[in-house]
C-alpha cells in the first residue's frame, strides 16, 4: 500500500501545568518512539515543551490518526506516570482529554518541521 498521510499533533498536560521537566521530556520522547516503532508510526520531527508536546508524523490511514495519538497519549501517560511518582498527586491524569491534529498537505513538509523545531524560539 503506498499512503502520504502526515500529520501535526499537539497535546498538552492537564489544566496546562507545566509539568513536562527536562528528565521527564527525554523519557517521553523514548516513550513515543517506543510506540511509533511498535505501530509503523514514522516520526519525522517531535518537540516537548514544558506545556505541551509537538510530533509531526506519518500515520497509515489504515491504522488511523485518532487510534496513534491514543496509544501514544494513554502508554507515556502509563509509563511516565509510574516513573515519575510525584506527578500522581498534581494530576488525576497526565493528558488533557483533547488535541490538536492538522493534516500537512498544504504547506510544505520543511515548513513544518521547521515550526516544530523552533518550538522553544517562539
């Protein structure tokens, strides 16, 4: 099957706390590649920020964009959480219910990788 279905997503934490300390964003960024690697997700760029979480990535349109940022939302959430106890009392979960996902298809994929990148310039 040939597919070109690249996607934006953004996520954040609960009540956009600024939780995401420099140990716990290395450890997920491992988490999500963890999850890309078992899911066929190609991850093309990913930026954390203390306040939320930027991945540009390719999702096979048989797998579906709602079902990879699931799993990568529920098994960092998992894992970060046993690993990083102290955050269990600030936060009855890590992730906010919601997201944002664009599709990148108009502008051109360097733009966007370059938005992602730059996140801690903005």
């Amino acid at each position: 099957m040939v597919y070109s279905c690249k996607f934006h997503v953004v996520f954040c934490p609960k009540y956009l706390r600024k939780v995401l300390s420099e140990p716990l964003q290395a450890r997920l960024m491992e988490v999500v590649r963890t999850v890309a690697e078992e899911r066929r997700l190609d991850i093309i760029e990913m930026e954390v920020m203390p306040d939320h979480v930027h991945i540009l990535h390719e999702v096979d349109p048989q797998f579906g964009i709602h079902r990879a940022v699931k799993r990568i939302k529920g098994t960092t959430s998992r894992v970060l959480r046993a690993e990083f106890p102290e955050h269990k009392r600030k936060l009855p979960s890590l992730w906010t219910h919601s997201y944002f996902v664009s599709t990148v298809g108009g502008a051109p994929l360097e733009i966007v990788k370059q938005y992602t990148t730059n996140q801690h310039e903005v």
